[in-house]
C-alpha cells in the first residue's frame, strides 16, 4: 500500500520550474533512492514532498488525504527530512539540538519528557553520538555534525523519513554505519525512507526502489536490477558504464565507467 504519492506534480523555485508533471508512489515501509545529475530536480521533489516548496500545480497524497490537508505539527509527526544542506554554526550541545526532533510532540513550553528522554538517548546511539551528547555541535567535523542531523531526523520519530544525501562528509566506513542504521530502522521498525544519493552503488545495496531523474523527469523507476543498467546510466549520467552481478547481495555493481561518445552523451540542464 503507497503511503506518499505525487500526481501531476509540478514544482520548484517561485516561477523557475524544475519538475513537471511527475507521477510516483512511494510504498509504506520501503526504501528508495532517487539518483540523477546535479540540478536535475531530486532535492526539489523532496523538498516538495516535505512541503518545504509548495506545488506549483498537481497534488502529494500522504495516507490517502492531501498533504495540504493537514496542518504543520500533523506534518512533522508523520515526516521527518534532512536537508542537504543545514546550519552547521550553531552552539549548541549535541543533546540539545538532537532534542529539538521531539518539538512536534511537546506542548507548549514543557520540558522534555521522560519519553523524549528514551528516544533521544536512542537516536545519540544509533548514529554513535552518545560520547558526544554534551560536546558543543560547533567544533564536531563534518561528518560528526552530519550524523547529529540525522538523530534529530530519528528522534522525531515519524513514519516517514526523507534524506537529502544523507552521507554527505562522511567516509566510506560512516556512510556504510549511517545507511545500515536506516536499513535497519526502515526493516524493524517500517519506517518508509526515502533519499537522494549520488553513490550509485549504495543506492543499489540498499533500496528497495531506485528513481533515476533527469531535466525534472523521472527517467526510470524500479527495482535496483531495472534501473541500475548500463543503458539507464548512459541516458541519465552521460556514461558508459561496466556493470556486474555482486556475489553477495545480487545487486547492480557499478565497477567503472569512463564519460559517454560526445555524440550520443546527455547533458543535464537543470
């Protein structure tokens, strides 16, 4: 059963559109990755999702009813987003600013409760911040600050869960930790995720579902086999690539590519 749909969407940036008219579902308790070129509309359709960016024309589903129809706290108890991009200058502790996911659920001005507590101290272990519950976020590195996004985005404990390039400034080993913690949020406890990511091979290993845009169109939509081909990357990337079976997960693995005949190469504009 699809718990997010986009029909007819059309959106973006005042009266600069990025996207047009796309059509999509995402499934409750499933995980997607939506790959495509910088520029070509995968942050705008999340942001658009989040009702950060209104809908220039079209509508979102959320359960069924639409998105507009529910009022912003309702919102961000059902959806949580991580943006690509956040502060990262502000002073304040680790636990505090992780503490700030459990605002929807607070009324008022009441201190946190002993509920707000257990999660918190959750999400702190599970993007491996305990240690650092009380440093300040200001001299973390980056991908210590990523990973204090992310727990606020865990904490506030919603069905949804959508990821602009959740493994931005982190090394291999950390975005490895950061996306087996989604996976196993999103297989445990059927939280339905949903990211943008550039690493074609990640998103291969841990979707469900993978989306391929490209000039603020969905290319392919699919299984990670259907649209993890050398065609879908030379028609989205602009390159030619060598693509086997992994032997243990069975997945698309890209091994190389080299750019695309100049003749026949895509060139994203958006």
């Amino acid at each position: 059963m699809d718990i997010l749909t986009a029909a007819d969407l059309t959106s973006g940036y005042g009266r600069e559109i990025i996207s047009m008219n796309l059509n999509t579902s995402f499934e409750r308790g499933s995980m997607t990755s939506i790959i495509g070129p910088n520029g070509c509309g995968k942050s705008t359709l999340l942001k658009t999702l989040a009702r950060i960016l209104p809908e220039l024309s079209g509508q979102i589903l959320l359960d069924s009813k639409n998105l507009n129809q529910y009022t912003s706290k309702e919102i961000a108890q059902k959806l949580a987003i991580l943006s690509q991009t956040p502060e990262n200058s502000i002073d304040l502790s680790v636990f505090d600013l992780v503490s700030f996911g459990r605002h929807p659920y607070q009324k008022g001005w009441k201190s946190i409760t002993v509920e707000d507590q257990k999660y918190i101290q959750w999400a702190l272990e599970m993007t491996g911040l305990t240690e650092l519950a009380r440093e300040s976020v200001a001299i973390l590195s980056g991908g210590q600050r990523q990973r204090v996004w992310i727990a606020m985005a865990l904490v506030q404990d919603t069905e949804i869960l959508l990821l602009d390039e959740p493994t931005t400034y982190l090394d291999p080993a950390h975005q490895l930790e950061i996306l087996n913690v989604l996976k196993m949020i999103n297989q445990e406890q059927k939280k339905t995720i949903i990211m943008t990511i550039h690493d074609i091979n990640l998103a291969s290993r841990f979707s469900d579902q993978v989306i391929a845009m490209r000039e603020g169109q969905i290319f392919k939509k699919g299984t990670p086999v259907e649209v993890i081909t050398e065609e879908t990357l030379r028609q989205v990337f602009s390159i030619d690539a060598e693509i086997v079976c992994h032997g243990k997960t069975k997945r698309p693995l890209v091994l190389s590519y080299e750019m695309a005949d100049k003749e026949n190469a895509y060139e994203c504009e958006g």
